[in-house]
C-alpha cells in the first residue's frame, strides 16, 4: 500500500512511520498485546480527519483511533495494522457557555484541561479517572471512563451533551448538542462506551457541574484488608453516600512510600480514602462523622483529615499516583477492572491474593471500592513469555470469578482486545448478536478499529497470537 498518497491530505509533519514511530503506537498501556501500523495521522481538526477516514475507506486499509494511549484493555492497538489517527493536536476548547453550563472541546484534549478551565467560575467536568492529567475526552469517551468520583457523580456518559463523529465511510454526523440529546433512540449513550468501533469522535459538548462549596477528605488506615473492606459496606448501610470511597493496599502503600517519601502506620495493610463534599458544611460534616464512626467500630488505626487543600491533594496524592508508583515495583503492569457486589468484597480480594501467590506474580490492589470496581495490579517482566502467560491466565480467573459473584467483565476500562473470549461468560449469543446488530448501524465492515470487543469477529482470530507474546 503506497501511504504517500496521504501527503495529498495532511502537511508533512502531520504524518509519521517508520520503525521508531510504530513502535510507540504498537500498543495502549496494556502492554502485553501489541501490533504494529504503518502510519501514524496527526489531524488538526474534524475535516481533516474525515479526509482520512475516506481514504482508508476508498483503500480498504484498517484505521485505529488513539488518544492519550492511557487504555488499559488494547482498546487504541492497531489490531490489523494500519492507520492509527491520533488526536492529540485536536486539543482546543471551542466553546465555554456559563450560562448553559456547558462547554464544546475537541476529543484529543486531557481530561483535567476542562475543569482548568472553568474551575476560577465555579465549575468542573465531573468524570475524573485517575490518568486525568493525559487521558483525552475521546478515550474517556470511548470507554465510558469513570474514576474515584464516579460512585457520586456518574461516569462519562452521564456528563455528554453531544458528540461530533467521523463515520467509517468517512461521513461527518452530529448527535445531540448543547442541549443534549432529543426524543428518539438514543445513539449517544451507544456512541460512549463503544471503544471507537463506530467512528472516530472528533468533538464534544460536555455538561459542567457546580463545583461543591464544602469538601472533607479523610485517609483511614486499617491493620487488615477485611476490616477495611467490611468498613466499605458499612458506610454505604448508613445512608451515606461519599463522593469517593476508594481503597488501598500494603502493595499501593510501598509504591508510593518509595515513589513519594509518604509514610503509613507500620502495622497497616490497608488505606481508606473517603470524600464528602456538598454545598451545607453542616451536613458534610455529619456525613464525616458518620464515616468515622464506621471505622473506629471496624478498628481503624489513624484516621487523618485534611485541614486545607494543600493537605486534601497530598491525601489523593496516593491515590492519584498509585498505579505509576507500581513503576519503582516492576517493569511491567497489567491493571485489571472487574466488578462485584460490594459485599463480596472481603471474599473477592482472598481469592485475588490467593490467585496472585498460586500462579507466582506481585498482585497490589487499588480500587474504587465504593462501586466494587476492583483494580487489581498484577506487576512483573513482560519479557518473560511465561510471566505473561501466568498474568494473563491468573487474570481471567479472577474476572470469572467476578461474573460468578454476580459482577461484571468490566466497570470503566472497557473490553478491548484484553476480554474479548470473556465476554460470553457474562452475555448469551442472542446478547452479543443484539450488540453486533447495534454496531452494525454505524459501522458495518472490518476496519473502523477491528477486532476490538465482540468475540468471533472475521478475520480477528489467526491474529491473537501475534500480538499476544514477548515485547520487542
């Protein structure tokens, strides 16, 4: 295939290939599936990427959307090759409407750039993963991202008004707006979550929510992980219900220790983080109190209240920064994303360890635990072929493990190339046909980012083992 021709299309220094620039798009941050493009786009605005997607279109070669590449299930590999169009240059905010709360943004703009914005005027773009700082609206789109505030505020889809979005024909189409969507089907709520097989999502408009006038952050440190976990389902049975309820273990703690020179009561296995915010001061206070008298009665160990905002950002500090400490752990990282009832919470994480220890691999845990949406952090070599086996089979037998607990395959990472074969342990054929039928109205061929979510896809299975193996 002769790419030149896209040079017809797009500036010079909007097009890269070669060895050294596929290998950085060979992959998201799931890092043991890997497949390699031929070219990587970099276009400024939706016309530009519809003039690509045409191309691809009238060449019949395979296109990938790519973000941030922040992605933690293979959702951005180029699976087939190909195009990958990253909008990362789409990165301005067209639009702030106050008034209306609400603003228009290109996708390939970071998560945290939108609240920068508009924070001074006393609002925020509520989703907040934890990779804010570089994930893009596009990604959080496509996988409908939640993060730690999620159990309050909701995930993406909650906080979309309206999506501008290149077809795979490489037609330009507008759903909802400003105004949000309107009587009929709604193609929003499909268009977030679909992981870029419909199109390629090229602007939004967002919903800006007030920021809260009052804001308590607590960091609870418990001397085993069932107390901490028990503590969970307690304050959810109390009524209250916390912006963020997130959970930490021994494993985090070390990561951050060594990353951060943070420091943990010694006997601690496990931390707490917990936020109440509202516009009474009053009744965010109770609500804090009842939190900590939840977790005295489970026997805490210290319990520390941020006192200004300096203190409460070291507190998320350690959840923020979590996952990229597990770097001074290992080399390697393959973040999971079941979901369980939160009662079966305290059973769920001896059957993650137990897994972990049977199958010889570092497991720390990190998680939203107020939804049950476990991340559990398996970190060792991925140049080891039989280390990524072992990661790879101890983490489908803890997602199934999740389904037979009544929970799901995924809560906020999406499916991905990384679940896929999982995907009928929790959906019948009749299901996954019904989803086929419903990708179908948009994209009805192989290469709109091919092999990504539904299982048994043509041409997707004599590929698995290629880009499944040693990184190279």
């Amino acid at each position: 295939m002769d790419f030149s021709t896209l040079e017809a299309i797009l500036r010079p220094d909007q097009i890269l290939s070669g060895a050294a620039a596929s290998r950085g798009y060979d992959c998201d941050a799931y890092t043991v599936d890997r497949s390699k493009p031929s070219v990587i786009v970099l276009p400024e605005t939706t016309l530009e990427v519809a003039a690509v997607v045409r191309w691809c279109a009238a060449s019949q070669v395979p296109f990938t959307s790519r973000g941030a590449g922040t992605g933690l299930s293979g959702g951005a590999m180029p699976a087939l090759g190909g195009v990958v169009i990253s909008t990362k240059r789409m990165n301005h905010i067209l639009e702030i409407d106050l008034e209306n709360r609400c603003m228009l943004a290109q996708t390939g703009i970071a998560n945290r750039r939108l609240t920068d914005a508009v924070k001074a005027d006393g609002f925020h773009f509520a989703p907040d993963p934890s990779s804010q700082s570089v994930s893009t609206l596009g990604g959080n789109i496509g996988e409908n991202a939640g993060g730690p505030h999620t159990l309050k505020y909701g995930v993406t889809v909650q906080h979309i008004l309206g999506v501008t979005m290149v077809d795979p024909l490489g037609e330009i189409l507008t759903i909802g707006g400003k105004l949000g969507c309107g009587p009929g089907y709604d193609f929003l709520g499909l268009i977030c979550g679909s992981e870029g097989t419909l199109g390629v999502v090229t602007e939004a408009w967002v919903k800006l929510t007030p920021l809260p006038k009052a804001v308590t952050t607590a960091l609870v440190a418990f001397p085993t992980i069932r107390s901490a976990t028990e503590t969970v389902a307690g304050i959810i049975a109390t009524g209250t219900i916390p912006a963020a309820l997130e959970m930490m273990d021994r494993g985090i703690m070390n990561a951050v220790a060594l990353a951060f020179k943070l420091t943990f009561p010694s006997e601690a296995q496990a931390l707490l983080l917990v936020e109440c915010d509202g516009d009474d001061a009053d009744v965010v206070a109770k609500e804090m109190e009842s939190v900590r008298t939840v977790c005295e009665s489970n026997g805490c160990l210290e319990i520390r209240i941020a006192s200004d905002e300096k203190e409460r950002a070291n507190l998320w500090m350690v959840r923020k920064k979590g996952i990229g400490a597990m770097g001074r752990i290992a080399p390697s990282i393959v973040t999971h994303d079941g979901v369980i009832p939160r009662s079966k919470l305290p059973e769920m994480l001896d059957f993650v360890y137990e897994v972990a220890e049977a199958h010889k691999i570092g497991v720390a845990n990190i998680f939203h635990a107020g939804d049950g949406n476990l991340h559990p952090c398996f970190y060792f070599d991925d140049r080891d072929p039989l280390q990524v086996e072992r990661v790879i089979e101890a983490g489908e037998i803890i997602i199934k493990k999740c389904i037979e607990l009544g929970g799901s395959v995924s809560g906020e990472h999406g499916i991905g190339v990384e679940k896929m074969d999982l995907m009928p342990l929790m959906f019948s054929p009749a299901d996954l046909e019904a989803q086929a039928m419903c990708k179908r109205i948009f994209n009805d061929g192989m290469l709109c980012n091919p092999c990504k979510v539904l299982p048994n896809q043509r041409g997707c299975a004599e590929h698995k083992m290629r880009w499944r193996g040693v990184a190279t």
